[in-house]
C-alpha cells in the first residue's frame, strides 16, 4: 500500500503513532478489559472500605463503607435532651460523611483510569 503525504511533507499512512498510545485496536480493548476488571474490583473493595465522622467533639460518630451504607451511628445519650442539636449535629455528620465516601472514591477510581489512559 502506498504511503500518503500531507502537504507538509508528513507521512499519513499510519505507523508510529504518539508514544504510550497503543498501536492497534486489539490492544485497546485489552486495556480497556483490565480497567473494567480493576473497576469491578474496586466496587467489592469499597465494601470493605470504611470511613467515619465525628462531630460535636466526639459526641456524635457515624461509621459507612465506601459502597454507601451506614456500619454504625454512636451517639452520647444526653444528645437527646436537645432533640434539635442532636438533628442538626446527625445531618453535619451524614454530609461529612457523604463527602468522605464520594472523595475517597473518585480518587480511587480516577487512579485505575489515569494507569490505563493511553494519553496520559
């Protein structure tokens, strides 16, 4: 097959490529079933996985996994003299919380993605 150049005087027929950038379709989809795999992986890890929070100086602790579910809400008992504080002290926690998981997770999963990004 006969190379084509540009008017620059490139070569357009294929070849070379940019480094790190695989060469050939077959090696994509390999790469991308690695990632998957570590990907699916990586759900069963964040089973596994926990995160806590504490507010009010201890007062009040919430434990979750990074699949999003509560382990454990500890609380001290004379929270509940003030039904608001304890309301307002449970929602800060849950946010925090919240926020820990979905950090904990994007920078899990942006670390997989990054390893198998052929242009990175």
């Amino acid at each position: 097959m006969k190379k084509l150049k540009s008017f620059g005087g490139r070569n357009l027929g294929g070849g070379g490529g940019a480094p790190g950038i695989p060469k050939n379709f077959a090696e994509l989809q390999r790469l991308q079933m690695k990632m998957e795999e570590e990907l699916k992986n990586l759900e069963e890890l964040f089973a596994q996985e926990q995160v806590e929070v504490e507010v009010g100086g201890g007062a009040l602790k919430i434990v979750a996994t990074c699949d999003r579910q509560i382990r454990d809400i500890v609380y001290d008992k004379d929270l509940l003299d003030d039904l608001e504080m304890f309301n307002d002290m449970l929602k800060t926690a849950m946010n925090e919380v919240w926020q820990k998981v979905e950090s904990l997770r994007e920078e899990k999963t942006n670390e997989i993605i990054t390893k198998y990004n052929p242009l990175a």
